[in-house]
C-alpha cells in the first residue's frame, strides 16, 4: 500500500507537468476569444453600473467572455489581439485558437486527473499508516498542494474562464509535489504520541485546508500584478506574460474572495493548535518558532484583509500584501523546519 | 470599490476654536494613531518585530541554545540580549508594537461601537429621490395590500423595514458590523487573557521518579524551576503526587507509540485517589493542571562507605535526545564516609558517581549511545569521583552536574570507569562498593495555573464568530416606492390600486456580487404580489444586473 502512494506520487507528478505543458500550449497559441475579455468588460460594467457599486467583478468578466463574441471582441482586438496570430487567413486563425481551446481543456482535462492521483496517493498512504496523512513534511505538503487542487478545481468549475491561471497553479503543484517526492520523502511511520489528539487533526486538518487556500490565492494575486500592469500599458517581460489572462480586477476579486474565504479558516485553526498545545505542553502559546511564523502569516494575512477594505490603498500594494503572505506560508512549511529547532520539529526532515 | 469609508474614528472632526496646542495636537495625534493606515502599517510592523524571535533563541522556548548562542558569539550575544533580543516577545519594542495596536485598536472600536448601536436602533434611511441612480433598479406591478405587503414581504425575508407613506426603505446585514465589532473587541479580550495569565498564572518544572520514594507536593520548593506571576501568593494549591507506574509504548524503530503515567494523587486533604494523565491528556486538578513533557529511566546506586553505611538514590539520568534514550546523570553522595562514631565528616571522602545508562547497549563497544528506548541490554557506566564536591551537605543525589572547579584544583579526583549490568558492583580502591540495582523510571512534568484561559478561550470563539459574521455577511439596501396609477397621470394616485407600479431600487453597501441574483428575486417577489413563483419573469433592468450574477 505504501509502495502504491509512492508510485501514485510519481504519476500524479507527472501528469501536473503534462498539465502545466497542455497549459503552456495553450498559453502559446492564444485564444482569440479570451482575447477580448479584459478591456472591454470593464468599461461596459463601469458604464452600466452607476458609480457607487463595484466595477469590474469576476462575474462581470465572466459574462463579458461569453456574451461579447462580436463586438465586444472587435472593439478589444485593437488593443491586444490582432498581432500576435500572424496576419494570416481568417481560417488558420480559427484553427489556432480551437487548437489553443482544446490544449486548454486538455489541461484541465489533466490536472483533474492528476488531482485524482494525487488523492489516491494520499488515501492509500493514510491507509498503509492507519491514520490521517499528515504525520510529517512530506504528508504535510502532499496534502496542503492536493487541498489547493481541489480548490482550483472547484473555482475552475465556477468560473470556467479563469482557466488561464492553470499555468501558474501546476507549475505550483508540480514544484511542490516534486519537492515533496524528492526532498522531502520519509517512509511512513505512526505518529507520535504528542500528535496523536482530536485537537491534532482538527488543527492540521483546517491548516493544512487553510494554507492550500492560500496557495491558490497567491496564484490570481501575482496574476492581478502582472495583469494590472500590463493593462497600465506596461510591455516589459512580467507583464507581456499576462497578455492572455482575465481582467484585472475580476483577478483582483478572486484573491479577496480566496481569502477572506481562508482567513477565518487559518484563525480557527491556529487556535486548534493553541488548544492542542495546551494539552500537550502545557501552553496554549510559546513562541515557538512555528508557532511565531504563525502569528506572522496571520497577521499579515489580517494587515492584507484591512488593506483592501481601506480606499485609500493601492490595489497593488494589497497584492503585494497576500504574496508577502503566502511567503510566511511557505516560510511556516519548508524554512522553519529546515532552519531552526523547536517543538514542532517532528517534521522528520 | 468597497462601500466602506476610510474610517479615521472620528468623523470630520472640524477644528473648532482655537484651542490649546497641546490639546490640538493630542487630538489630531489621537486621530492619526486611529486611523485605519496607523493600524495596517502597525500590524506590518508587528508581522517584522515577530521575526527576530524566530531566528534568534529565545530563553522562553529554550534557555541553552540562548547559553550556546553565548558561547558561540561572545561579543554580539551581550549586545543582543541588552536590546531584549532574547526575550523577543517580552521585550520594550515588541510591546510598545502590540500595545500601541490594541489602543488603536480601542479607539477605533469605541466609536464605531457607538455607530453601530446606534445604526442598530436607527429605521432604515428614506427612499432617495432618485432610485434610477441606485445599482440595481426595476419597476413592476405593484402587489395588492401596497406598501404594507411590501413591508410585510421585506420582514418575512428578515429585512430591517422602514415605511414611510407609500415608501418602503429596508436593510440588511448588520451582522456584519456586528461581527467586526465583536471580533475586535475580542482581540482586546484575548489580550486582556494574556494578561491575566501572567499576572495571576504560575508554573514549575520537575522530574518525578517512580515509587513512594519519589513523592513531591506542590509547594515552590519542591520544583526545578517555577515561575510565578507578580500577583501570585506564596500558597500553590495543595496537593501532593506519587508516580506509580509509567507505560511507554515503543515500536520496533524506537519512536513512541503511547505513554501512560499513573499516579496517586490527594488534593488539599482529600483521601488519595488514583489518577492517570498522558502527553495530549494533561490531569486538570483543582487549580493547576499536571502535564507530562517527558520521561526517562533513573537507575538505582547503592553505595557502601568504609563504615559499611549503604546510601541509595534513584538518580534521574537527563535524556541526551537521542531516539534510544541514552540517559546522563550524576549520583552525589556528600554524606558518604561519616563516622558513624564520631559522626565526624570527612570532607575529602565525599563520593559521586557520573555516568551514561543506555536502556539497550550495542553488542560491542563503544557503549555510548543507546539502540532502543526500552530496557533489552541495560547498561550502566559510571564514573567514581573522590574528594570534595564543593557542597557542604545535601540529599544524594541533588545536583546534575559536578563542580569542573573542585576538579580542575584537585580536590575532587577520578579513581576509575566500570561498566556494570543490573545487580553488578564494583569494588573502588579503598574496598568501598558501588552497585547498580536496577532503573526506575521518571516523568518530567509541569505544572501550570493560568487563570486566564477560559477567558482566552471564550475570546477566541467570539475571534473566530465575529470574523465570519464580519467576512460573509453583506450589508444591503433596498428602497420601493409605490408608483401612482397610470403612466400617463402622475397625479392620480391610488397607492394600493392593482394597476399601479413598484419602483424597486437595490444598493450593496459592501461588495456582494450574489447580490444581483437576490435583488431579482425580491423583485420578483414584489412584483408576483408575494408570489415567488414569478421569479424569472421579471428581471429588472437586464443591463445593470450584470453588476454580478453569481
Ligand atoms: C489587533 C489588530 C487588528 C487586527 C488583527 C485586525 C484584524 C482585522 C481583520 C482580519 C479584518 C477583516 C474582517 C473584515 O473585513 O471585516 C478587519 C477589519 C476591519 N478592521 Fe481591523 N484589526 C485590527 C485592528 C484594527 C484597528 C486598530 C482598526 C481601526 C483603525 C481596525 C479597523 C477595522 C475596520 C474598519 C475593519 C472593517 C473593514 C471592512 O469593512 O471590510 N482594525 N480587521
């Protein structure tokens, strides 16, 4: 059984990076629909919508990817489309961005896939344990990457013209699961007794959900920067990259959304961890240095969240606020267990 | 983009007379520390202070890696530790972060505090003149029973309303301020927790070696270490233990699989009564609670003086970390080779005993480190030490660690190093005896009082409701103005005729992209005189509910 997870790991790997290679093809090709959806969106809703509401949502962006086949798409295509499928026939055009379509669904089509893998490698691990699949690292990140999967999967299933994102979120997975596989790998062994607690799984469980949250948020706030940029007329290397992906502010939205949906969910689970910490040590707090990235995360998290209900910040400098959060994150998961020493150094690293 | 106002706590306060400057100045000070830019760049600065207490040690998580950190560093260490480097999150900087925070904190609740109670008993405001102006609008057949149906339908749905003629005004979703209050102020609560704790809470470390020998009772001398809050009396709750057995489970690789600790305990008086209590399962006694941290084997040495005197002690050996429990420990003997004549004490004939125990030895030497946490291949070396141990007198077995300065001047000298299995003695130079008679095993325990954690406790659910409340919920207007009869005769007005119109305007008062969908809805309850069968017939003005279908 746990040869099977090893070997599920393996695959599921593999087909995050077939994934993320569907992505990239279509990402190369272009897709002359989606093309059209950010200028316009924003105007038609900034004209419809009377000043006070909101401008530009995921929705908005939404409706105006599928409705504005035509004009909206000819108006557009001054500013973006155009150039970059060559000045040749009509047809061939058509055929670029069908084939573009189809390495599009191919990639979602994939990252299903490879999410499914991915879940049986964590079931059958939990299985050859006897218990939950996030007794160290290499569980910890197994599950933490196949959470923000899943979400995606599920934003995807909402918002189907997000799809452009795919790229970024399985060159995510694939670094993460890699990682997992190849750095942080430990044959399975049962927990030790102080992780063996209700209050241990409620807290790693919501942690785990929460930083897979998170994770994905990260993916549309570095999406928004380059967007935003790029439609402030920026044409220098980041920005040329999101030449193809969704209005800014629908990105911008969805990083709110993915967090403000996480945030009461990390709160809930640092403090299952101080409840669990209590019983086992004694404390529900020791600034430990786990425990301090924590605090760190979560305040920052909080400065991102007042951030944005403040006007008077930049949208921009909220962006930055929840990919400096999600470093503390990824700081919490790899660099504390690597770097320093304390209580929760069960990692097994 | 969010209908929320920049909120400096007070609102457009007008510089009025001329005041005092120095009263000028603490206002606009006040003002600036409660604006909402002072607390995000405060919680930024909070975020920063945190990290130094990650990366350096700190003697709160671990005092000998703040000793190492000395050692290794001589001349940086002192600097660090006068700028509280080391005490990071008790240090001036670090609190002058958290408690300018929670004052801007305080004064920016309390205000709103006010608002909202006030919001709360407010009606809603009047119908604005203009309802085409609002984001979402539309006009249908006004339902039979007027304005009053409309109100009607309104409450059912839990909307605040306000009629006023043929006027409706509601509102909904003030759990969201609601909840942003009530997580805020249980931020201040949380701390006022922490507070308590330390002020009032109290906490000692000891080791606990099994049998009746081992016996400790809750007072302050009896603990390694203890920490008491300033506003702690010298009176710990009363209550005396005795370990009596400990079972720890271990897997074939030596990691562990369960612990157990029973013990007899009796509380201020009462009979003793048995107890058990493990790592996640800490004994909550009356007034403290009793965790189990650690564990290890504390082998027995009997030694016998030139007088034939035996002395026993059940030594606790330190685990040195390792997977095996490799223990170290000191066996002192300061009483040792008293005439029991004269009952003259010879200083220089004073004994100790340093060693390594290793539950389960290798086969072949080096017998430094143990193979497994149980007892398979017990094995004891000791070290023998004479002279004067630098302590007048004392129990046997007190101290972890020899005086290296008695040693270094000579008066304090090795004889020899045995290594001895359970029930082997070794005879020293001058025909004394040591033997090695078995191991018990001890617990490491702390024992804590924190009078603050049922309130920590109750904060962090009001933390975790309130940010919900405050999260999910949007807040919401609707206003409906019932439209005179006939499009063509704006002054004949009969307010409940069936052929009259509705005016129905919507505004989201905070980002709500489901709101469209609702609106609708309502309208189409409105419209269908209550009937929400109706729902799609009627969708409003198409083009503004683009403003976000889910
Ligand atoms: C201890 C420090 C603080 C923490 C951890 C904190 C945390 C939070 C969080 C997580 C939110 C998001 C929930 C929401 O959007 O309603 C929030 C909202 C808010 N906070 Fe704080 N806060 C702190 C201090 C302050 C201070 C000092 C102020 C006053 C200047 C303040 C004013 C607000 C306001 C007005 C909102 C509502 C924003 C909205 O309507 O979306 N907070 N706070």
């Amino acid at each position: 059984m746990s040869a099977l997870s090893d070997q599920l790991v393996s695959i599921a790997t593999l087909v995050y990076l077939l994934a993320m290679i569907s992505h990239a093809v279509e990402y190369a090709l272009g897709n002359s629909r989606a093309r059209a959806v950010a200028a316009p969106s924003r105007e038609l809703v900034g004209a419809a919508v009377g000043g006070a509401a909101a401008s530009g949502t995921v929705a908005d962006a939404r409706d105006a990817a599928g409705d504005v086949a035509t004009a909206g798409a000819l108006a557009a295509g001054g500013t973006v489309g155009g150039a970059e499928s060559g000045a040749g026939a009509p047809g061939r055009a058509e055929r670029t961005a069908w084939r573009a379509e189809l390495g599009g669904r191919i990639a979602v089509g994939l990252t299903a896939v490879a999410a499914a893998l991915h879940l049986a490698a964590l079931v059958t691990r939990g299985l050859a344990a006897d218990r939950m699949p996030w007794g160290n690292m290499y569980e910890f990140v197994l599950t933490v990457s196949f959470i923000g999967v899943a979400a995606w999967l599920t934003v995807l299933v909402k918002w189907p013209f997000l799809r452009r994102l795919g790229l970024f979120l399985t060159l995510v997975m694939v670094l993460l699961v890699a990682t997992a596989e190849l750095v942080l790998y430990t044959p399975i062994v049962p927990l030790v007794p102080a992780l063996n607690s209700y209050w241990f799984i409620v807290h790693v469980s919501t942690i785990v959900f929460a930083s897979g949250l998170f994770l994905l948020g990260a993916v549309p706030a570095a999406a928004y920067l380059m967007r935003a940029g790029y439609e402030d007329g920026k044409r220098s290397f980041p920005y040329t990259l999101a030449k193809r992906l969704p209005a800014a502010a629908g990105l911008e939205r969805l990083t709110f959304v993915l967090h403000a949906f996480s945030f009461p969910i990390f709160t809930f689970a640092v403090i299952a961890g101080a409840i669990w910490a209590e019983a086992a040590w004694g404390r529900p707090w020791g600034w430990d240095p786990k425990e301090t990235w924590a605090f760190i995360s979560w305040v920052v998290y909080a400065g991102y969240l007042h951030a944005r209900a403040t006007p008077s910040v930049k949208r921009n400098v909220t962006a930055w606020l929840a990919i400096f959060g999600f470093l503390t994150v990824m700081m919490n998961l790899f660099g504390v267990n690597i770097f320093f020493e304390g209580l929760h150094s069960y990692g097994g690293l | 983009m969010t209908a929320v106002d920049d909120r400096p706590a007070t609102p457009a306060e007008a510089p009025r007379r001329r005041g005092n400057p120095l009263l000028a100045l603490l206002r606009n000070s006040w003002r600036q520390l409660t604006s909402m830019r002072t607390a995000l760049v405060l919680l930024f600065l909070l975020a920063v202070a945190a990290i130094p207490g990650s990366v350096l040690p700190q003697r709160g998580v671990n005092p000998e890696d703040v000793r190492d950190f000395y050692t290794a560093n001589p001349d940086l260490a002192p600097v660090l530790d006068r700028i509280g480097a080391f005490d990071a999150f008790s240090s001036v900087w670090f609190s002058a972060i958290y408690l300018l925070l929670f004052t801007s904190l305080i004064g920016c609740i309390t205000p709103r505090l006010r608002d909202h109670v006030r919001a709360l008993r407010a009606r809603p405001p009047a119908v604005p003149k203009r309802l085409a102006r609002l984001p979402q609008h539309a006009v249908v057949p006004a339902p039979e029973g007027g304005a009053a149906a409309v109100a009607e339908a309104l409450r059912r749905r839990r909307w605040r309303v306000a009629v006023r003629g043929d006027e409706v005004s509601a509102e909904k979703g003030y759990l969201k301020e609601t909840g942003n209050l009530i997580f805020h102020t249980s931020m201040v609560l949380v701390l006022v927790g922490v507070a308590l704790g330390s002020w009032y809470g109290w906490q000692g470390n000891r080791l606990l070696v099994a049998g009746p020998d081992g016996v400790f009772c809750n007072t302050r001398q009896q603990y390694a270490e203890v920490k008491l809050g300033p506003r702690v009396g010298d009176d710990l709750p009363r209550f005396c233990m005795q370990l009596n057995e400990f079972d720890a489970r271990f897997l074939p690789n030596g990691q562990a699989s369960s612990f157990n600790a029973k013990v007899t305990v009796d509380e201020d008086g009462g009979p003793p009564r048995p107890a058990e209590f493990s790592v996640n399962s800490p004994l909550r006694l009356d007034g403290a609670n009793v965790h189990l941290l650690g564990h290890g084997y504390a082998p027995v040495i009997r030694y016998t003086d030139r007088f034939g005197r035996s002395q026993t002690s059940a030594v606790p050996f330190l685990t040195t970390g390792d997977i095996g429990l490799t223990g170290e420990g000191l066996a002192a003997f300061p009483d040792a080779n008293v005439d029991p004549e004269t009952g003259e004490r010879n200083q220089d004939l004073q004994m100790a005993f340093s060693g390594l125990y290793l539950p389960t030895a290798p086969q072949e030497p080096p017998f430094v480190r143990s193979e497994h946490p149980t007892e398979q291949n017990p094995l004891l070396e000791l070290i023998a030490y004479r002279g004067n141990l630098g302590l007048d007198a004392g129990i046997p077995g007190s101290i972890y660690q020899l005086d290296q300065r008695q040693l270094r001047n000579g008066r304090l000298t090795e004889i020899g190093v045995k290594q001895l299995r359970i029930g082997e003695s070794w005879t020293l130079d001058d025909g004394t005896t040591v033997e090695f008679r078995g191991t018990e095993r001890y617990i490491v325990l702390a024992v804590r009082h924190d009078p603050g954690m049922m309130l920590l406790l109750v904060s962090s659910i009001g933390l975790v409701l309130g940010l919900m409340g405050s999260l999910f919920v949007r807040r919401r207007r609707v206003f409906v103005r019932l439209l005179p009869a006939g499009p063509g005769d704006p002054d004949s007005g009969s307010p409940t005729g069936g052929s009259s119109l509705v005016e129905v305007a919507g505004l989201p008062r905070t980002e709500h992209p489901g709101f469209a969908a609702e609106f609708a809805q309502l309208v189409a309850v409105i419209g269908g005189g209550g009937r929400p069968d109706v729902a799609d017939t009627d969708q409003g003005a198409p083009a503004r509910s683009r403003e976000g279908a889910e």
